[in-house]
C-alpha cells in the first residue's frame, strides 16, 4: 500500500486518531475529537479499515489515512453463540494486540507520530510519546457476574495503565449516560479525564414530523442484519414515514425505498444529524456512540439491545429507570407495540452542555509535545 510522504510542518504536532473496528461507533465518536484537533493546529493522521475506513475517509478525505488490521469481531445468532465466539476469538484478539503494538513502533519511527489517540484499541501505546486511551467502559459488564466483571476489569486496567492518559466520553457528575460503566469504584492508575459527550451531530432546530420515524442500524454482524430484517418485516405495516440507515458504508446491496419509506446504506454527518431530527422518534441498538447521538440532540428513543451484549442491555436498563429511552429487547420487539409503549412514557430529555472538557484537553495534549 502506498502510504504518504512522511513531510513534517515544523512547529505543527503530527498527531495519529485509530477507533476499534467494533461497530461504526468508535469511528464516529472520534469525529468531534479529530475536528477539535485540526482546530487547534494540529497534523492529523488517522488509521484503521473496512467499514470505518470508508466511513472517515468520507468525513474527511483530505486526512492521510494508514492501513491496519481491526479485531474483526463477528457475533453468534444467540446469547450463548456470543460468548463462546469471544472466548473462541480471544487467542486472535491478544495476537492482534501485539500486532498493532508492533505497527504502531514501526509508523512512529516512519511517520514522526507525536502523540497517538486510540479508541478501545489495546496496543497502540508508545513508550516515547503520548498515547491516549478513549473508553467509556472502564467497568465491563459480563453475563457470568461479579467476579467475572472484577477480573475483567483488573486485565482491562492493566491494558489501560499502559497508556499515558484516559479520555472517557460522558458528564463526571449525575447527568451522565453510562452509570457503572464510566463510574467505577476505583480509577485505572494513569490520569483520567472526563471530556463530555461525544457526538458528531449537530442541533439544526428543524421541527419534527409527526409520525416519521428514524431508524438507525449498527454493529457486528450477523445480528446487525437479524435487527435489519426484523425492521423490514415490522415496517411493511407502519402508515407513517420512515427514514433508515442500514449502517453498511462502501456495501453494493441497496433496499429499494418508496415514496414513504427510504432505505440508506450510509449517509454523512450532516445529513445524518438531520434525518434524525426531523423525526418523532429514533428506533437503534443501544451502542453508546449512538445514545450520545440521540442526547445531542434531545430525541425521544426506543433502544434494542444487542442479545447477549452486556453493555448494550445495562445501557438500555439504566436509561430506561431514568426515563430517557424506552427499552424493547429483540425477541419481543414489535413496531405498533413498541411506539404505543412510546407515546405513553414521559421521556426525560438530557441537556447537553458543550462545554469546554474535550477542547481542554486536547488543548493540554497539544501544549506538552
């Protein structure tokens, strides 16, 4: 692969952005972070593949983009078949860890890297330069219980204390969106930074109409497309209008659309902040990214969690006890009822602050390099 020509500006951080391959939303929350840093002066580089590739690529085509290899991580079709394909895929994800450890070496001495971002990726740390950790999971959720979770939190921790520093997208105090997830008991030993929420979208005060829904499709496979032919055989009898993105940037199927409902495969930023304002209610899994999205811009939801994603299904119960989003699990998800239950609930809106968190620290990472 032909990549660019390692030309420094003097003076101008060359900083490196790399988001996990898990899902879309780890490539669009680092969309906001790479705007914040170009704003104040900085040479980014990004890096990654497949599906995220086409998506940053997209929102940013100028941005000199490296090849790496993601995690790859494919789901089962149950609860069950989840867990055992992880543990399964655990030898290849600790190997992968190594592998882009290794990269990372080799494009710093190539490439000049000043500080390198990492969303969730556990091996891009570097021993002489600045290396940031984005998660909002410093607790992770296990269906197996507390002791799993603590001993999942203490190898978690020990990636994470490799990094230099750990950025978490949510609010430090009560008004935050991922509870135990971001909040835990006890710190990792690095310096810790809450910067707020993280969304690439946009308020643009576009009225909403009535009856027209936003549906919104992500994640790994194959139960991003079990959700997807859920919602095509629910839709069929909806008498409203609907928008829906599948969530497959680069694909070549399309879905026809007709008059009242659209199909997308993936659309930008802009316009993807403005579908979901125009519409009543927003129809997604309960990935974190996107419930950013939906609290950016103050839209009333219905969630379906992953089954057998423990984050996804303790994401969706919390914001459901706070009356933010009305949860439906998969297996009893059904449109009428869903959007019935939905009328019915008094959904408390988030106000999100934007506040100063992300720009001071960025600001702080710029002025030690």
């Amino acid at each position: 692969m032909d990549y660019p020509q390692p030309v420094k500006t003097a003076g101008q951080p060359r900083i490196l952005v790399v988001p996990l391959d898990w899902g879309l939303g780890h490539a669009t929350r680092c969309i906001p972070v790479v705007y914040e840093l170009m704003r104040q002066g900085a040479d980014v580089w990004l890096a990654g593949g497949g599906a995220q590739e086409i998506l940053l690529k997209k929102e940013f085509p100028a941005l000199p983009f490296l090849d790496l290899h993601g995690y790859r991580v494919k789901y089962g079709n149950t609860p069950a078949s989840i867990l055992k394909n992880l543990l399964f895929r655990t030898p290849a994800l600790l190997q992968q860890i190594k592998n882009e450890h290794k990269w990372l070496k080799k494009m710093v001495a190539q490439y000049q890297f000043d500080a390198v971002i990492s969303d969730n990726r556990f091996g891009l740390y570097h021993p002489a330069i600045p290396s940031v950790f984005i998660t909002h999971q410093l607790n992770i959720k296990s269906p197996l219980g507390k002791w799993s979770e603590t001993f999942l939190q203490k190898i978690n921790y020990r990636y994470i204390n490799r990094f230099t520093e750990c950025w978490i997208p949510d609010e430090k105090n009560e008004t935050n969106l991922a509870g135990e997830l971001s909040h835990p008991s006890q710190l990792p030993a690095i310096p810790v930074n809450y910067i707020g929420l993280l969304s690439r979208l946009k308020r643009n005060n576009i009225s909403e109409k009535k009856n027209h829904l936003f549906i919104s499709l992500s994640g790994p496979e194959p139960q991003r497309t079990i959700l997807e032919n859920l919602i095509i055989k629910e839709i069929a009898h909806y008498k409203g209008t609907a928008t829906i993105v599948r969530g497959v940037p680069g694909a070549a199927k399309l879905i026809p659309s007709t008059n009242d409902i659209r199909f997308y495969n993936h659309l930008s930023s802009e316009e993807y902040s403005r579908e979901m304002e125009i519409a009543e209610y927003v129809i997604s899994r309960s990935g974190y990214s996107t419930v950013m999205d939906i609290a950016a811009l103050g839209k009333k939801s219905i969630l379906i969690p992953t089954p057998g994603q423990t984050e996804q299904e303790y994401l969706a119960e919390y914001l459901m006890n706070k009356n933010i989003t009305l949860s439906v699990s998969q297996d009893h998800f059904v449109l009428a009822d869903a959007l019935q239950k939905a009328s019915e609930m008094k959904y408390k809106t988030i106000n999100v602050i934007n506040d100063s968190s992300l720009s001071s620290v960025v600001s702080s990472l710029l002025a030690d390099l």
